[in-house]
C-alpha cells in the first residue's frame, strides 16, 4: 500500500510550530535557533519528507531541471551522450528529464509540450530523422516557441537554426574519403544515413568534395541512402557488394556491423576482400575480430559544450551560438592498402 506523501503542514503537526517555521528551516532561512532548525530537519528526514521541486518551480519559477530528447536511446552513440549529458548537468545542478523519440515528428511534439509542462528551465534535442524532413520543421518550430524555453541543438539541426553543438561532418567525410584514396581505393561504397539530416548530407558531401579533388567520379549506385541500423547496414551490403566496391564506408558503426555481418555470411572477409570504415567510434568498434576503422566524434566534448550552452541560456548569460568540434580518424584494422 502507497503511504500518503509527507507535507511541511504534517511536519509542523508533528512538532506542533507553525508551517513557516518549518519551511524558513528547511530552506535555512529564517531567524531561527540552531537547535530548531536541526530538529524540524531530523523530524523531516525521519517521516520521510521530500520536496515538491513541481510546485517550488511554479512558484519561483526555476526547476534545476534540463529536458533532453534524442532519437535512438538503444543507438549507442545517444546513449554514450545521454550518460555524459546526466554527468555535466549535475555537476552544474541540474538534473535531467529523458525523452526518446523514436525517430518520430509526432514524438518530438508530444516531448517538447510535455517538458515545457514539467517546468523544465531548458531543453536539449537531437531532432528526429523525420522531424528534420522540410514539411515537418514548421511544427517543430511552433512547439519550441510555445514551450518558451532557452534550447539547444545536439548533432542534428536545420540549416540556418541555432543555437546548435555539433562536428563538423563536412571535415569528416573528406578525412575517410582521402584515406581510402590513399589507400589504392576508387571503387568505393556509401551507406548513408536519411539525407535529410545535416549530419549525413555533409558527410557526403565532404567525400565527394575530396573524390572530386583527386578526379575520381563516384557513381548514383554506389551510394545508398539507408537508416542509421544494423540491418540499413546489411541492406547496403547487399547492393553494394554485386558492384565490385573495393571499400564501404558506412556512415555508423551500426550500419558497419551489419556490414560486417553479411561479408562474413558470403565466406568473405574484411579486409581482405573488402575493405571497411565506420563512424562515431562507439565501444564494440574497438573489441571486434577485425577491429573496425572508423571516425571518432568526441562525445563528452560534445555532451560538456552543450551542457555549457544551455545553462548559459538559461542564465541569460553571452555564449556563442555555433560549437563545431573536429573528430578525428581512427585508424585499426579493417582497411587494406591495395596500391
């Protein structure tokens, strides 16, 4: 049986003083003796007393409360994040309210008006693949108005919105596009993430910059615009490996594993038929058999920089309105030189 929740009425009940006394010594306010002040807090800890943080906000009109909506919570990369993001906001004062969207416009909505609801002072989103689709961003944009809430943009975010914390994908796919050419590769593979996102539009983009740049011309089939999954990665596998490719690049280390997985099927082996790179450098890249090439983002810096910016919003305070951060390649073992 759920017991009733305990008030400071029922507190000042219990030691028969007034309601104030109580609230001026659980708040350390007050002209109050030591002695009383200890006591109401003892009494208080003994029946179980918590503090409404709901209706403190309403009044005071600050919760200590950031709302965070991302994704994919079984992606690891937003996990990784969400871990980092919980660390930095209490080290700030803050606690956290996890939304997952599940890719979802409709779910973003719902999160955004439910959080605003909570009284949270600030809100973190990593927008959903389909909330980043053209028709979807004027509703997006309205919740966010009507919630009222400093926010921050994490990773995904439309072209000309702010304030957003992201890497620079644009960098990131020209590293691996001239690592493979370095490599004796021309014949190469893309899977994608949705195009809609601006994070796999200028991955693409900066590969293709640097494939133009060494003359070298990647053909519509060789790239393939899949989910940011496993079986996206499978899927890619199978289209890609008729065409003779020579490297995949796939655009997550999830998409990579299923890669992965479907070469291993066909009696192949990376990297010696076919050669391999991922992307976000999550934990299990490091462990596999064949250790998987792959681009490292720097999650706690991302996690720490939008932390930073949303308490600072939150303050009223100056900060920059774009943090770009570089990431960097990590070389293993899943990709063969074969100049």
């Amino acid at each position: 049986m759920t017991g009733k929740r305990v008030t400071i009425r029922d507190i000042a009940n219990h030691l028969d003083v007034s309601v104030t006394t109580v609230s001026f010594a659980l708040n350390d306010k007050g002209d109050i003796s030591e002695e009383t002040r200890n006591r109401i807090k003892e009494v208080a800890r003994s029946m179980g007393y918590r503090p409404d943080h709901l209706a403190r906000s309403l009044v005071t009109g600050v919760s200590h409360t950031v709302g965070v909506i991302i994704p994919d919570v079984s992606n690891q990369f937003f996990a990784e994040t969400v871990r980092y993001l919980q660390t930095e906001l209490a080290a700030q004062g803050y606690d956290m309210i996890l939304c997952n969207s599940e890719e979802l416009t409709q779910n973003d909505l719902k999160y955004i008006d439910l959080l605003s609801s909570r009284q949270v002072d600030g809100l973190i989103m990593t927008l959903s693949a389909q909330s980043m689709e053209k028709e979807n961003r004027a509703q997006i944009q309205s919740a966010l108005n009507r919630a009222g809430v400093p926010y921050v943009f994490l990773d995904r975010c439309y072209s000309d919105e702010m304030p957003v914390v992201a890497i620079d994908n644009l960098y990131s796919g020209y590293t691996v596009a001239k690592y493979l050419i370095d490599h004796g590769h021309t014949n190469i593979g893309l899977i994608t993430g949705p195009v809609c996102l601006n994070s796999s539009y200028n991955r693409l983009e900066g590969f293709m910059k640097a494939m133009g740049e060494c003359g070298i011309s990647i053909p519509e089939e060789n790239v393939v615009h899949l989910s940011y999954t496993m079986e996206a990665g499978r899927q890619g596998a199978q289209q890609l490996l008729p065409r003779g490719v020579t490297a995949i690049f796939a655009f997550n280390d999830l998409q990579a594993y299923g890669v992965l997985s479907y070469i291993n099927e066909c009696g192949l082996s990376v990297p010696e038929d076919v050669s391999l790179v991922g992307f976000d450098d999550v934990f299990y890249s490091s462990i596999l058999k064949t250790k998987l090439t792959t681009v490292r983002q720097p999650i706690r810096e991302l996690a720490t920089e939008t932390c930073k910016m949303t308490i600072k919003l939150i303050k009223g305070e100056a900060c920059p309105q774009t943090v770009k951060l570089k990431t960097e390649l990590i070389v293993r073992d899943s990709v063969a030189d074969i100049r």
